[in-house]
C-alpha cells in the first residue's frame, strides 16, 4: 500500500519555472518517474530516475527539466525552466520497486496528479 501525492502544480507564463514534488508514503527503492497527459492523448513519460540516479529525459525537455530523488525524505522532484504552452498537462508521479520499465502500464503506483498551465 504505496500513496504518491504530488504539489506544485500551478499557473506561470511563458519562460516561467515551477517545481513538482511526489512524497511517497512508503520507501521506494526502485524507479521513479514523471509523466504528464493533456486530455485526449495518450500519457507521456516526461523524465525517470533509477536506483543508481541515473536519469532519462524526453526530447522535448531535455535542457530544460531536472528530474532528482532524495531517498531519505522519498521525494521525487520535477524542476521546470524555461516553460512553454506545450508543457501544458496534468502530471503525475509514478514508481515501481525495480528497474524503470518501459510502458507506463508497468508502473505499479501513481499519483493522482498536479496541473501545470503555461500560458503566453
């Protein structure tokens, strides 16, 4: 019985920066994840993190988000720069207690979700 709840979420213009965090109540030692979903399309992986700290980006925020863990307060952070209207969505955090999987049908936790609004 993992909880993820994610903050953070809010409004910010163009250029903007806004941080996510996701506590989880239970320690995870796995992977843990971003994803983010705009109604009507399918959800997309944003950015992981293994149990070795290493780290994966999708193309389109490589440069601009920083995805980190700390393993003593199981937090899981999303640092956003440089925010555009694409970045629009709803985010959410996931994990699982190995490896990062390569679907996001094999994440076994989520949270519920923060929204983000870039506007011009």
């Amino acid at each position: 019985q993992v909880q993820m709840e994610e903050s953070g979420g809010g409004s910010v213009q163009t250029g903007g920066s806004l941080t996510l965090s996701c506590v989880a109540s239970g320690y995870i030692q796995g992977c843990m994840a971003w994803f983010r979903q705009v109604p009507g399309k399918e959800r997309e992986g944003v950015a992981s993190v293994d149990p070795n700290y290493r780290t994966t980006y999708t193309d389109s925020v490589k440069g601009r988000f920083t995805i980190s863990r700390d393993n003593a307060e199981n937090t899981l952070y999303l640092q956003m720069n440089s925010l555009k209207p694409e970045d629009t969505a709803m985010y959410y955090c996931a994990a699982v207690r190995w490896r990062c999987p390569k679907t996001v049908a094999e994440y076994a936790y989520w949270g519920q979700g923060t929204h983000v609004v870039v506007s011009s």
